[in-house]
C-alpha cells in the first residue's frame, strides 16, 4: 500500500516529485487503521503491536520520501532564484554589466537571497503535515537534518554558478569576463545568505515547530552551514577579484602589444593605458561599496561609479615627484651607497602575490591593480623602447601614481610595483633619458582637468 502511494503521487505530480499531500492521506489511512483493527480485534496483543508498529515504520518511510521530495524541490528553486539574480543583474553575462551596475546588483542579490529565505519558510511549512501525521517517530530531526543539507548543497552549487548565467543575445562574451561576473554575484548572494541564516533561520524554523517542542527544543545547528556559507563567498571573493585583475592585464597586455615603442614622439599627453586602469579601478570600487556597504559607509564613500570615477581623476595630493631610474647593472657599478640602496628597493618591492580575499573596496581596488601592474611589469621586460617610449611610460606611470594614490588600501605595494615598471623600462630602453619634471607634472595636470571637464559634462 505504501509503494502505491508513492508510485501513484510521483506520477501524478509534475518533475517526478512525490506530493505531500496523498502521502500524508496515506499515512493517517495506513497508521490509523492499522490502530483500528489492534483495537478491535481479539488476538493477542503482541501480534496487535506489532501490526501497528509496521503501520508507523511504513508511514515514516512515506514521510520520509516527502521530505526528501520537498528539499529536492527547495533546491531547485533556489538555484532558480540565483539563475534569476544572474539574469536580472547581469543580462549579457559580463564583469562589466555587473561592475556598471551596482546599485542593481545590490537589489537584486538582496531580492534573491529573500527569496531563498522564503523558500526556507515554504519548505517548512509543506513538511509539517508530514511530521505532524506521525508526531514521535524522530522525524523533525530528520527534516532539519535534510534542510541543512539541501542548504549546503545549494551553497556547494553556488561556488559553481558560472553555469548559470546565461549568455547574451548580441555577443558571446569572454570566460575569464563570464566566470568574473558569476563570481561576484555568487559572492555577494553567499555572504548575504550567510546573514540571514544567521539571524532568522531559527525564528523561521521554530514557527512551524511549535507542536514538537518535546521532540525538539535546541537551537539549530545552523554555524556550519554559516560557515560554509562565508568559506564560499571568500573563496568567490578570490576568485573574483584575480578574474578582474587579469581582464585588466589583458587589456593592458593588448596595449604593450600594440604600441610600437620604439617609433613613439615625444610625449603629448597621458596615454590611453591610464584611462583602461582608472576605469577598471573605479567600477572594482564603486561595485565592491555595495558588497561591503558597512565600510563604504563608514568611509563616507559614494557608491556611484560616475562619482568614484571622478574621485580618482581629481585626487587629493600633489603630483608625485620624479624619481631616478637606472639599471640595475649600471647601479651596480656605481658607488656602494647605491648598491646599498638597490639592495634595500630590492627587499623593499617584495609584494604579496598570494591570493587572499579582501574585506573592503579599497583592499578590492589594491589587489587587482597589485597583480595588473605586476603583469604589466612583466610585459614591460619584453619590450625594447626607444628614448620616448620610455618617457611616455614615465608619464603614464606618474599619472597612475597620482590617481591611485588614496584609492588602494596597500599604497606600498602599488609604488613597489610602478618602481619595477620603470626600472625594467629603463633596463630596456635603447636611450633612457628621463623627461623634466616640469614637462611630466604639466601632461599630468592636463589630463585631470581634461577628464574632470569631460565628466562634470556627462
């Protein structure tokens, strides 16, 4: 009787998934009658109890596949909720709809993870005639167990979310631009959820348990699913921000590609390479204030991004003044004070390139431009520059010293690394003769006042 049941609910249910409601019929019909007939009937009672008992170990195993039904059901639909959230917040699936898009992104991480918490309370509330239909039999436990699960299954699925966004209509985006959208997304739902489990998974659980308060009264065991939760957004988090920092070094790899270093005039202005960075820089910021919306706000920072963009082209220092580069062979054949001084740059540009999640907008900024500037360090020791392609580099360089200088949290490490530009551009340069400071701090100048003209206008 019990596997017709379930055969006939599974087939009358859509997606093969057995209802709550002819299973829990079938156990108040299996268990009850078989009470009945014990009661009524005049053989010995032994054989009268165990007749029940096999009623209430074939009811359990009903209720048990509607349980498991139901959290099946739970996952489905939380992963359709974060497949959602994709869509809404980042319709053509790339990092840079995600990062233009903060204050979308938010509501929508936000609504998604409201809506898991809501199926939590739905969930609940179809298993309790379940549990209710057989009170006793250690099935609460059970159901708890099975929803702590599923809620861990699903943040397992979430640390793999790249499948679920879908591509864009118009063009098929990078992976490296897909994977770094997905990350961010799953990222914020996972420490979103992390809050909310938190703090209401108990009051919600609870609510629909009020009748087995003597079966279970403890609080739920809801730290390690927590925690699971803030191991996946901070190892999403990682995931993120070095799939930003290597969109950017590839950008920024193009442009070593496609300029001719040794054919470039004189400087005239500040190259297209810093306004890639300052871009990237400031959607990372203006992106990642919305993640940590606690530290923007105690930083009185602005979440908007045509705003953080104009931060960073107005900063607040003077220009950063010219330092002398030199090759390190030439150094070394020079006076012991500057071997000294090479030895200490040399201790001194030892920059942390191992991965590590970051807890603030400023620390997300720092790291991506942290490893793009260690790429581009890299790239730079590739190329052969002529006298003015070495300058241009000095210039740009300078620039990008000045606009980042109060946007990272790990200043240090950012100056180490543009220190490394220059030094390798120098030991590459046919003729490195630097430019005046004068001449640099002007370019430099024009170019804050041409894009902070260009932003006031949009």
């Amino acid at each position: 009787f019990a596997q017709m049941v379930t055969d006939a609910s599974r087939v009358a249910t859509p997606g093969a998934h057995p209802a709550v409601e002819p299973l829990t019929c079938a156990i108040r019909v299996l268990v009850d009658s078989a009470r009945e007939i014990a009661e009524g009937s005049e053989e010995a009672e032994a054989p009268m109890g165990a007749l029940v008992a096999r009623a209430c170990r074939l009811g359990a195993e009903l209720a048990r596949t509607g349980i498991r039904s139901e959290m099946a059901l739970f996952g489905e639909r939380s992963l359709r909720a974060a497949a959602e959230l994709c869509a809404e917040a980042a319709p053509s699936a790339t990092s840079a709809d995600v990062l233009l898009q903060g204050a979308v992104v938010h509501d929508a991480v936000t609504k998604a993870a409201a809506a898991v918490m809501t199926l939590i309370d739905t969930t609940m509330q179809s298993t309790r005639p379940l549990l209710l239909a057989l009170p006793g039999q250690g099935l609460v436990r059970e159901a708890i167990d099975q929803l702590l699960r599923s809620l861990s299954d699903f943040v397992q699925s979430l640390r793999r979310v790249e499948g679920v966004l879908g591509g864009g209509a118009n063009a098929e985006p990078a992976a490296d631009s897909r994977a770094a959208a997905a990350s961010f997304l799953a990222c914020a739902l996972c420490a979103e959820l992390a809050t909310r489990v938190r703090i209401d998974m108990q009051r919600i659980v609870s609510g629909h348990l009020m009748f087995a308060q003597a079966e279970f009264s403890a609080p739920l065991p809801v730290s390690s699913v927590v925690l699971q939760m803030e191991d996946a957004a901070e190892a999403l988090n990682i995931q993120c921000v070095d799939l930003l920092a290597g969109e950017l070094a590839e950008e920024l790899r193009a442009f070593c590609v496609e300029t001719n270093w040794l054919t470039l005039p004189r400087p005239r202005s500040v190259s297209g390479c810093v306004d890639t960075v300052v871009t990237h820089v400031a959607r990372v910021l203006s992106t990642f204030k919305h993640l940590f919306p606690d530290a923007a706000a105690s930083a009185g920072a602005t979440r908007d991004l045509h705003a953080t963009a104009k931060e960073l082209w107005a900063p607040s220092g003077s220009i950063p003044a010219q330092k002398q580069y030199g090759s390190r062979l030439r150094q070394s054949q020079m006076s012991a004070s500057v071997i000294q001084s090479d030895i200490d740059r040399m201790f001194a540009r030892k920059v942390s390139m191992q991965a590590h999640a970051v807890g603030s907008p400023r620390a997300a900024a720092g790291r991506v431009l942290t490893l793009a500037l260690k790429a581009l360090y890299e790239l730079v020791r590739l190329c052969t520059l002529s006298q003015h392609g070495f300058q241009q580099l000095q210039v740009d360089m300078t620039m990008l010293r000045w606009t980042m200088q109060d946007c990272v949290e790990d200043a240090t490490s950012v100056q180490a690394l543009v220190d490394e530009v220059m030094t390798s551009a120098h030991e590459r340069c046919l003729k490195p003769d630097v430019l005046e400071a004068e001449v640099v701090e002007a370019l430099c100048e024009a170019k804050r006042q041409e894009m902070a003209d260009k932003l006031s206008a949009a």
